[in-house]
C-alpha cells in the first residue's frame, strides 16, 4: 500500500505545476503583449510631442502676423517701394507692413513685440516674412482690389515648415 501512494502522490505532484513548454509559451506571451503596449505608448508620446512642436510653431507664426498687421498699410512718408526704406534697418523703425518684408529671426534670436527675448522652448526655431503686393478680385465687393499677401514661415526644429498667409486690403481700396 505503500507503494501505490507513492505513485499517486508522484502522479499528482506533475500535475500541480506548470510544464517547461508551458512557461515559455507564457513568457512569449507576456513578452509580445509588453512590446506591444511599449510601442503604443512611444507612438503616443512621439504624436504628442509633434503636437506640441506644431503648435509652437503656429503660435510663432500668429504672433508675427499680429506684429505686422498692426502697422499702417501705407507708409506715413509715401513711400511705396516694399521692404524696409533707408533708416529702418530693424523692426523698431518699421512704420507700415511692407517694411516686414524680408525680415527673419535665426534660432537663438526670436524676440517678442517689445523686443525681449522668447522662452528658451521657441528658441530652436527660425521665422520669417515676406510681403508681396498683389490684387485679388472679390466679385462680392465690386472687383479687383489691391493690397498684400503677408506670408510668415516658420521652420521647426526639425525642418519642417509651417506657413501662415494673409492678404491685407490697401487702405485706398
């Protein structure tokens, strides 16, 4: 009798734990549904931080557009030739919109309207301007009307591109 519990106890002993091809499969398992969710999260993270990238960049190029907009559309000593006329050799002396033309800002030397410095986050991106005259014909309002397409690029830190255009009506239209 002895014996034969032995055996039933052996026999039950094999049955009470996990086999080796068993574990391996479980940890195959286990290791698959780790990277999986380990790829989720760095492609979340990395969308998420594209945003944030993106939207830097667009709050660049708005706050530009506000800054040049906010001059005269003519310029108060008649001038009409676009670009900065002699003695406005930077944005202070600037005194209507065509003046922005050309003017950019290289990474380590953004600045705000009041001439301060960004924050150190904005600092990786470059930012430019160009104005251009142009006419447009807007059927609604009775024709052909002149003004500017203000176009204001900024480049992201990893090169990519974000424009941000508006056309300005001549204050004679």
């Amino acid at each position: 009798m002895v014996i034969g519990d032995m055996r039933m106890r052996r026999s039950h002993a094999r049955h009470a734990g996990f086999s080796l091809p068993e574990v391996l499969i479980a940890s195959v398992i286990v290791a698959m549904v780790s990277l999986t969710l380990g790829q989720a999260i760095v492609a979340g993270h990395q969308q998420s931080e594209n945003a944030v990238v993106v939207h830097r960049a667009a709050l660049l190029a708005d706050s530009m557009l506000e800054r040049v907009i906010a001059l005269p559309y003519d310029d108060p000593d008649g001038v009409s030739d676009v670009g900065p006329e002699s003695g406005e050799s930077g944005y202070t002396a600037f005194d209507n919109v065509d003046d922005y033309h050309g003017y950019s800002e290289t990474p380590g030397n953004l600045i705000d309207v009041a001439g301060a410095a960004l924050p150190g986050v904005y600092q990786t991106y470059t930012r430019s301007v160009q104005v251009a005259a142009e006419t447009i014909d807007v059927a609604a309002l009775g024709g052909a009307h002149e003004g500017m397409r203000i176009t204001v690029t900024v480049t992201m830190p990893d090169g990519r591109l974000l424009s941000v255009k508006r056309w300005v009506a001549s204050e004679a239209s």
